[in-house]
C-alpha cells in the first residue's frame, strides 16, 4: 500500500513540473513578439529623413558653378514659363543670368531671388540687401522655381508692363527695350546687356523651340531707308505682303522676282514699317 501512495505522489510532482517547463518555454515566445512590433516601428524612421532630404535637394537649389550650368539649369523652366504666361524664354533666362550672377549672387544663394524683385506687397519671406538704398527689402523663396513662377506673375500683373505682350514672343530685342521703358531697370545699358547674353549664348534658339520657327530680325538699310525681311518656314508672298501692309506685285517688283517662289532664309526688301 505505501508503495503505491509513494507512486501516485511521484507521478504527481513529474506532472507539475512538466506543466512549469512549458510555461517558461512561451515566455520567450512573448519576448520575440514584442521585439518584432518595436522592429517595425523603427523602420518607418528612415524613410521619413530621406524624403526631407529629397525636398531639400531640389535640381535648381544646387550650386550653380558657370553660366553654361545656370543655363542648363533653368531653361526648361524658362520655357514652361513662356508657355504659360507669353514670356521669352530667353529673356527669362537672360534677366536670370543678369540679376543674379548666374546664381552666385547673394540674393539667389540665400534667398532662391533670381530676379532682384524687391518686397513690394509681398507677404512672404524676406531679406534685406544693398541696392540702390541701403538694405532694401527682397523676396525670399523656398526654391529657385518659384522665383521663376514669380517673375512671371510680376511682369503679367502690373499695368506698366502691358505693352510687352503687344510685342512678337520671340522678338526679344523688343522685350529687352520695352523692359527698360517700362522701368524694370535703372541701368540704360539693360537691353544692351540683355542682347548681348541672348546672342552670345543662343538664348533665343529656346524661344524657336516654344513657338516653332525662327526668330523674324528685320534690318535698316542706311543706304536706301527701305527694310530687309528674312524669309523663314511657313511663308508665302502672301503671307508677307499682307504683315508689311504690301501687294504682292510691289514685293515683287522692289525684288525682281518673277514669280512668287521664295526659300528659306532668302532677304527681301519690304517697306520701312512705321512702328520701327
């Protein structure tokens, strides 16, 4: 009989202690689950930093380091800005290239303003800079893009610069001169200096790609008085007689044509324009 209570009772403490060892054998189960929801969570971290440093990082907020660079920077905004608001690419990029030393300028590198527009109404971010007074207020952005977008609105908007859009888009000799009656600058050498950036960087080969052919320069000849127009893709006798209010039987007759066959690139005389 003693023999079997000794049985029963060592069975019993066999039992519970197998009950014990599988409840330590879950407790590591319950530390690994917790881990993993702390691993994910912490995941999610990097991906947060890498998008602020792309927002940062932006194409036109790099270091500009020649006029080459500023160029192939800011062109295609340029264009998109003539598309949008009828403004010459090469102008942009020109009055860019002026205003802001090809983005070295300290108004560009601290305060994305390419254009020199100074506060005005503007609510925005501001610095002060030395300009024609000491310390005067300039807009500040966020990026060089929207100092373009700016640029854009600021000549669209204001009344005394209306007379530019009368002008051909791609006749940037005009818009260098108006900009100047207009006055967007102090400086009377603007439009020259304007020109002479437009030209010497084939700036308006940018204007050519947005409105589809080539620009239209009409020359004075001292000699005669009379003008010289270049012909270009597209146009007719027709065409040509009917923009220098013309027959076609007087372009003829002044260019000795005997028939109304032109090519490209061919110089006609016309009569002297009024507006010229």
């Amino acid at each position: 009989m003693n023999k079997v209570v000794l049985i029963l009772v060592a069975c019993m403490v066999f039992s519970c202690g197998s009950k014990k060892e599988a409840a330590r054998k879950k407790d590591p189960r319950k530390t690994n689950t917790e881990r993993v929801v702390i691993q994910e969570k912490s995941e999610d971290k990097p991906v947060i930093r890498e998008n602020k440093e792309q927002t940062n990082n932006t194409e036109t907020n790099k270091p500009i380091s020649s006029t080459e660079d500023y160029i192939a920077t800011f062109s295609a905004i340029a264009q998109e800005e003539m598309r949008l608001y009828g403004i010459p690419a090469s102008i942009t990029i020109a009055q860019g290239i002026l205003e802001s030393n090809s983005g070295k300028g300290r108004l560009s590198v601290e305060a994305n303003n390419h254009f020199g527009i100074k506060c005005h109404d503007w609510t925005g971010d501001r610095i002060h800079h030395d300009d024609d007074a000491a310390q005067e207020c300039f807009r500040k952005y966020v990026d060089a893009k929207y100092s373009y977008r700016d640029h854009s609105l600021f000549l669209t908007t204001r009344p005394r610069y209306s007379k530019l859009f009368n002008l051909k888009k791609n006749d940037y000799e005009a818009w260098a001169k108006e900009l100047k009656a207009a006055g967007y600058a102090t400086d009377r050498k603007y439009p020259d200096k304007l020109i002479s950036l437009i030209e010497r960087y084939e700036l308006h080969k940018l204007d050519e790609a947005v409105v589809g052919y080539k620009y239209e320069k009409t020359v004075v000849s001292n000699k005669t008085g009379s003008t010289t127009y270049t012909v270009v893709k597209g146009d007719t006798l027709y065409s040509i007689s009917k923009k220098y209010n013309m027959t076609v039987k007087e372009l003829q007759d002044m260019n000795g044509l005997r028939d109304n066959a032109l090519s490209i690139g061919q110089e006609l005389l016309i009569k002297p324009s009024k507006n010229l």
